[in-house]
C-alpha cells in the first residue's frame, strides 16, 4: 500500500496546486480580496468549504478515535456540535451585515469598533494565535499518525506532518481564501466520497447492517450506553461539550467566513449545505469507530484506529488509498484556513494598530503564518493525548471570547474594559487549569474559563463607562439591515 499511498499524495498534491494557481488567476488586490475572497462566495462553495474547514482530521480520526475508547458518547457530543450551528442562523446574518457596512475583515476587528479599544481586537487576535496553535498540531498529528500507520513507518510520523504543513501553506499562499475555497470544495468531496465507500466495505466484512449491528450488541455492548467503558462521565461530557457548542462563533477561522458570501442567503444555503454533510459524516465516523472496536481491538492508542483499520485488509486497497487521501486532504483544508485567519488577525489587529500607516499588513500576516505553520510543526512532534481532547482543549480556550462576542450584538452596556478583564483573566485560568491537567471540584476548565468569562465581563462593565455612542452607531445598521431583509 506504501508505495500507491505515495502516488495518490503526488497526484493529490499536484491537483490541489492546479486548483489554487486557477484560483490566483481572479485574484483581485487589497486584503478584502485575499482574506475574503472579495466578499463574492457563493453558498453551495461556502458550505462545500465551511464543510471542509470544520470537519478535519478530527472526524475520521479523531471522532472515530474518541468512538473507540468511549463509544455511543462521542455521537451525543458531536450532535451538540451541529445543534450548535443555531448559532450561526442568529449570529451570521449579524456578523454579514456588519461586514459589509464597515467594512471588517475580521471578527476581533469588528469587536474594536464595537468597543471603541484597539485592545479588545488585538486580545482576540493573540488569543487565538496562542489556542490555534495546538488545533493546528492536532491536523498534522492526524496526517502523520494516518501516514505512518497504513505505510507501516515507510512514511514517518514526522514526515507526514511536514507534507501537511507544506501543502497547506502553498495552498494558502497562492492565492488566499480564493485558492482555499477551490481546494477545500476539491477536499470535501473527496473527503466525503471516500469514507462513504470505506465505512460501506466495513460494513460489509462484517455481515451487512444487520451483522454490524448483532456484533456491536453483543460484543460491546457496554460501549451503546452512557458512561460507556468509562470515558465519558458527566462532568467530562458537559467540559468537551461546552466549547464545542460555541465553536461557530468563538473560532475566527469559522466565524470569519461569515463575513465572505455574497448576500445572506448565500449565507443561509451555505449553513443548510453544512448541516447535512456534518450529519452524513458525523454517522460515518461514528460507525467507522465502532467497526475498529471489532476489526482491530485493544488499541494502545484510540487515534490509530483508522489507519489500523485501513491495514487491516476490510477495505480494498485502492479504496483504502482514495480514504487516505480524503482524510489528508480534510486536515490540510483545516490548518490553510486556520493559518490564512490567524495571519489576518495578526495583521489587522496585531501589526496594523501599531503602523497606522497600514504598510506592509498583508506581508506581516504571511509571515505570522510562516510562524505559526512552525510552532504547529513542533507542537505536533509531542504527540499530546487524544486527537479529540486536544481540539476541545483548544476550544476551551476561546470559549472566553464569546461573552465579549455575544455582547457586541446583544447588550449596549457592555465595555472594553468587561471584555479585555474576561478574556484575558479567564484565558490565563482556562490555560493553567489545562495544563495542570486540574478540575477545582470536579469542574471540568472549560466551564470554569466560560463561567469566568460571563462573570466578568458583566460585572467590569456594570462597573465601568459604556461607549454608548458607538455601541449605537454600531449596532443601528445592523437592525436596520435585519428588518429590511425580513420585509423582502
């Protein structure tokens, strides 16, 4: 399998070059056109790559891993994911509205007007920095776990997260959102296809539907129930589940497309479009995990049931490869998006605050991503827990940007002041609860980071002057809007 692993990769990555060099072709200039794809994506793009963005090596992987060790559980936190996506049909035509009559290419951008504080904008912006870093990590340890394992170590577990990273920044590089768009609209349905036909061939080695369904009662049946074998007690399902229901509008690198469709019901299709593709493959890869569970059981490590169950002969080797490259292609599309977010980020809000004349933003936020790309390299080489653990933990720490957020469009009194002490104080205790491995009374860091955020943004800014004037500049627009796209 090694060596037609390494045939598709070529070939995979000289499609995926093809596509974004087609990409750089429109490319227009300023930094609405290379971070928003000049606010022109249509909705069935938008979903196919919002799609692609969101569900990573996470899914076949890390969601299969996480079935493996903890089972019927890791289905019920995935579905609070998508039931999550509420947020968007109430946050996203807000963030669009905002978008175009302002003019912001990113949401820590929109947070400084709203608050009238450059500062509020750059905290966002070196949070996320700091917390997407590990979810970077976490793609590439996806890639090179899944290389390593179905080529035997022919491919290294290093060297895989190298071609990651490579490829995601070329992409990235090309051409900005538009070359991510047409990359990720190529990687999702590859992703898609593939672990369709994969999850079928499993089914089939073992019996149909029916025998998949007997063998799993049967033999682990302890897994079809809540704890399970032991993973998931309430306090660790309400700590994973919590930023993940946030996840919508507290990760820049998704929020930020709420700014790139074209009108608002671009918007909405491409929201429809992500619900039922996340749907299809959050089923697909809970099965798939369960199918491990009897085809490769007692697994050191849940994240390398893929790629054990890949070698294991249930599905054709051809296919096999296809999946591969799909799941390769899911994580690649996640960190090129990550990477063109954080780079907007450090570039708007960051480094331009402290130019004012503008100069050079867009090459400090390419270099930012060069940086990044590295730290996402070292940080993967520790090879840190469960793929999944560490993306919640990532979460968890920009849960404390969400009362701040939520704020902007729903509460007038909110301050900068509010804003800066939750983020900022609360992302320092999410951080150390998680690195100390600590739960203070069994309280799992991410409901601490969020109750702490909530808590203190309204009590600083109950304490402290609101900026009324722009709080209503702000958000008078942004009604407006909302009433006239209702009376069409």
């Amino acid at each position: 399998m090694t060596e037609g692993v390494v045939i598709a990769l070529g070939l995979y990555a000289a499609l995926g070059l093809m596509v974004a060099l087609a990409a750089r072709r429109g490319l227009g200039t300023g930094l609405g056109e290379y971070y928003l794809a000049g606010r022109k994506a249509g909705g069935v793009l938008s979903a196919l790559s919002y799609g692609a963005t969101t569900y990573s090596a996470f899914m076949m992987i890390g969601l299969a891993g996480l079935t493996y060790a903890g089972g019927v559980g890791a289905l019920g936190f995935e579905l609070v994911y998508l039931a999550g996506l509420g947020l968007v049909a109430i946050f996203g035509p807000r963030f669009w509205l905002a978008g175009q009559h302002f003019g912001f290419i990113t949401p820590a951008e929109m947070l400084s007007y709203r608050y009238n504080s450059r500062w509020v904008g750059a905290v966002m912006a070196i949070a996320a920095c700091v917390f997407l870093i590990p979810y970077s990590a976490v793609q590439l340890m996806g890639i090179g776990y899944l290389l390593s394992g179905v080529s035997d170590d022919a491919i290294g577990f290093e060297a895989g997260i190298l071609i990651g990273a490579a490829l995601a920044l070329i992409w990235t590089l090309a051409a900005g959102l538009r070359s991510v768009l047409w990359t990720d609209a190529l990687q999702v349905v590859a992703m898609l296809v593939t672990s369709l036909l994969a999850v079928g061939f499993v089914i089939a080695a073992l019996g149909g539907p029916l025998g998949f369904l007997a063998i799993t009662t049967e033999r682990h049946s302890e897994w079809l129930s809540v704890p399970g074998p032991g993973l998931f007690s309430l306090a660790t399902f309400i700590g994973l589940t919590l930023p993940w229901f946030f996840f919508s509008i507290s990760n820049p690198q998704v929020s930020q497309r709420l700014f790139t469709t074209e009108s608002i019901g671009a918007l909405r299709v491409m929201l429809l479009g992500f619900l039922v593709l996340g749907f299809i493959y959050t089923l697909v890869s809970v099965i798939w995990g369960f199918s491990a569970l009897e085809l490769v059981p007692d697994l050191a490590r849940p994240d390398l049931a893929t790629p054990r169950l890949l070698a294991s002969g249930a599905v054709p080797t051809f296919v096999a490869i296809v999946l591969v490259i799909g799941i390769v292609a899911a994580a690649v599309s996640t960190v090129d998006s990550i990477l063109l977010s954080l780079a907007s980020l450090a570039g708007r809000d960051v480094y331009a605050p402290l130019m004012p004349s503008g100069s050079r933003e867009m090459l400090a936020g390419k270099l930012v991503m060069l940086v990044i790309a590295l730290l996402a390299i070292q940080f993967a080489r520790l090879q840190l827990d469960l793929i999944t653990i560490l993306s919640v933990a990532s979460s968890a720490g920009l849960l404390v940007t969400v009362p701040t957020i939520v704020g902007a469009f729903f509460w007038q009194r909110g301050t900068a002041a509010g804003a800066l002490a939750s983020m900022l104080i609360a992302g320092v205790v999410v951080t150390y609860l998680q690195i100390r491995g600590v739960n203070p009374w069994g309280v799992p860091a991410s409901v601490w980071g969020g109750s702490l955020a909530l808590g203190l943004f309204v009590l600083v800014s109950l304490a402290t002057k609101p900026p009324h004037e722009r709080a209503a500049s702000f958000m008078k627009p942004v009604t407006q809007g909302l009433a006239d796209h209702r009376i069409r």
